[in-house]
C-alpha cells in the first residue's frame, strides 16, 4: 500500500487497539532500487532483532509468541505482501497475530530503522508522508461518467465511495432513434436536467468533503458543466481550482495529473504565500511559536491552528517524561552502509534519543485538529524549520 491508499477509516484501524504486540518495523529504502540488496538486507536485520525481543518479551503471550514466530516474522513473507515494490523513500510494516501483514511504502523523507511492540501500530511516519504529498481531489464531470479521484504529490488513485463514479441519468426523447444525430441541438429542458443530476454529484462531493475536511478539491470538466457546477455546489468554498478540459473521465489517470500539474503549482504557491502571512500576523497578536522545542510543548497543549514544516526537516531530542518538553540533539549520522545491521542497534548513549520527532509533532498536531502545511525547505530558515499559529 502506498501513501495515498491512506483513509481515515484505514488510519483509525491501524490506531484501534490490539492485543499485544501489535509489531512496527520501520526503515528507510533506495529510492533508485526498490527493494534491492541493501534493503533486504535491512529488512532481514530488523525482522532478527523483532524476533529477539519476541522471545526475551515475558508479556507475549505463548499462542501469539508461536503465531508470529513460525508464520509471520519472516523477510520472504514482508516481500511478499509488498510486492510489487516501488521507489518511495521509507518502508513501514505492521504484524500482528490472526491478521495479515500490511506493508506501507511511503513517499517520505529516509526513517531510522527501529522495532516497536506496543498494543497499536505505529501511524506517525504514515500521517506524515500523506501531509508531505500535499493531498487533494479532483472531481471529473463528463456526460459519460463523473468520478472522483484522490490525489497526492505523485499519483492519483480513483475513488470508488460515496457514490463514485456515477453515471449521468440524463434522458433524452431522442436516445430511441438509432445511431448518433450529428449537431443535434440539446432537447428542451436539457439544462435543467443537467442541473439536477449535478445536485446529485454535489450531495455525493458532500460526503466525501466531510470525511476529508482539510482536501482541497479541483474541478475538471467541459466549461458549461464547471459553470453549472461552480453555481450550485453548497461546497463552493472547497474549490481550488477549476480546469476547463473534456474527455478526461476516460484517460488514464497520470495523464490527468499532467494536466493538473500547473494549477497544483500556483495553489500551492498561494497556500505558502497565505501560511507566511498568517505566521506574521500570529507573530504581531502574541500567537506564534518558532523553533522545534517552542512548537513541541504547543502541539503537546493542543494549542496549534496551523504547523509549517520545512518539507525535509529531520529533527532529533530528547522527549521529557510528561511528553510536553523536547530537547534538541545533533541528529545522528546514517549508518546504513556499509553494515546496515548497526541500524538496528542503535549505542547505548542514543536510546533515548527519538529521530522521528517531526514525524511525532505532524501525527500529534493532526490528532489536536490542526492544519498542517509542508513548506519548501528555507522558507522557515529563522525559525529552525518549523512554526505554527496558535489557537489560544
């Protein structure tokens, strides 16, 4: 699975709680070679140090001990149940006892390879990779088929919920006569017919917008249906962008992408330009916070409107035992060539340092109901790579 398979309904099962261990193993990949020696093996050293802890654990139990051990941590079942392999930039898998392996490939900045067992999986490099892929929707319209699709920094994936796609039920007194009737003007009422199904398309778009509350969403069609549509959405405010094109319900979808590319460039422009803005003006009403440790304690207390990170921020510190103070550390230089498996035992004397404190603030802030924007790197040179706006 890749990023943009990420739903709120797939989240908030990785998050239910499981009977322990529900097992991560995160790692970094070659983005030139998926999977190749180098990452297998990584894998297979981090698959020896989970089953390691699975044998020294006392609070496995005996049936899940056996379980996990014979049929599950295993490299050649990881492969499997990944396959085929892409290039993406980290590799996440979560196993658990009586339930399949899920393997996540994510667009995202290299993890540090680690093992945890806890009684959920680990979701914070997920939530992050998905807020790096800046995701949005498209909606098609087209007098054959309108369709919805999920879009993110390298793909689109169609969506097949809410509805989706839906056929046009448009009649027409003339569809009895055989074969096409060439600049046939449209029947009367024809407009209003239109007009009507696409209230339907809106009802639908309605239920996809307030499960994915923060997705802009982009409007592609002929110019007459993105007229009527833009005048009668109840959704006009989620509207990015439009794209006057016709035909596309039919094309695959990276050649739609293509097509969206410019109008993804300016809003994205304008979503930075906005960001810094309101950075300005949070930091003029006394609501800003600056810097890595400031941002931490805010997202700790819930206090964060909207978090700007640099898109390759990589931060390491310290966490203080009630989870509100953050420490800085210098961050730990890769040991992944040329003997991976030190990746997997990490000096004594950096055990307590976490690598993925970007990552954790991105899945806290997303967990408080805070926006969260990804910024070209420099943009928050003065602030240490991170800033946000403060509700309170």
């Amino acid at each position: 699975m890749h990023t943009s398979d990420l739903t709120p309904d797939i989240l908030a099962d990785l998050r239910r709680p499981r009977p322990y261990p529900a097992i991560t193993l995160a790692m970094p990949t070659d983005p030139d070679r998926p999977f190749g020696d180098k990452d297998r093996i990584l894998l297979r050293d981090l698959v020896v140090q989970a089953r390691r802890q699975l044998a020294d654990d006392p609070d496995v139990p005996r049936d899940a001990r056996l379980e996990l051990r014979d049929h599950v941590l295993d490299p050649d079942v990881v492969e499997d149940a990944g396959f085929p392999f892409h290039p993406s930039g980290a590799l996440v898998v979560h196993l658990a006892a009586g339930e399949p392996v899920q393997v996540w490939q994510l667009t995202s900045p290299a993890v540090e390879p680690r093992v945890e067992f806890a009684t959920a999986f680990l979701t914070r490099y997920a939530v992050a990779a998905e807020q790096r892929s800046h995701p949005y929707l498209v909606l098609v319209l087209d007098q054959e088929m309108c369709r919805l699709h999920l879009g993110s920094v390298e793909e689109l994936t169609e969506v097949t919920r809410y509805g989706f796609p839906d056929p046009p039920r448009i009649p027409s007194p003339e569809d009895s006569l055989p074969g096409p009737i060439p600049h046939a003007p449209p029947y009367e009422g024809h407009d209003e017919r239109v007009k009507q199904y696409l209230r339907t398309v809106d009802r639908r778009l309605a239920a996809a917008l307030d499960e994915l509350p923060a997705l802009p969403l982009f409007v592609v069609g002929s110019e007459k249906a993105v007229s009527f549509f833009t005048a009668l959405t109840t959704r006009r405010d989620r509207i990015a962008g439009v794209l006057p094109l016709t035909g596309m319900d039919k094309d695959p979808a990276p050649d739609l992408a293509r097509r969206l590319a410019p109008l993804l460039r300016e809003f994205r422009e304008r979503q930075v330009a906005q960001a810094m803005d309101d950075l300005g003006a949070a930091r003029g009403a006394g609501l800003y916070a600056g810097g890595p440790p400031e941002v931490w304690t805010a997202a700790a207390d819930k206090r964060i409107e909207l978090l700007v990170v640099e898109e390759s921020l990589a931060v390491a510190g310290r966490i203080g035992g009630d989870g509100r103070l953050l420490e800085v550390v210098p961050y730990p230089e890769p040991v992944t060539l040329p003997d991976p498996r030190q990746d997997a035992h990490r000096p004594a004397d950096t055990m307590d340092v976490a690598t993925d404190v970007v990552e954790q603030l991105v899945e806290n802030a997303v967990e408080a109901g805070s926006r969260v924007l990804f910024v070209p790197d420099g943009t928050l040179e003065a602030a240490g790579g991170v800033a946000a706006v403060l509700r309170f």
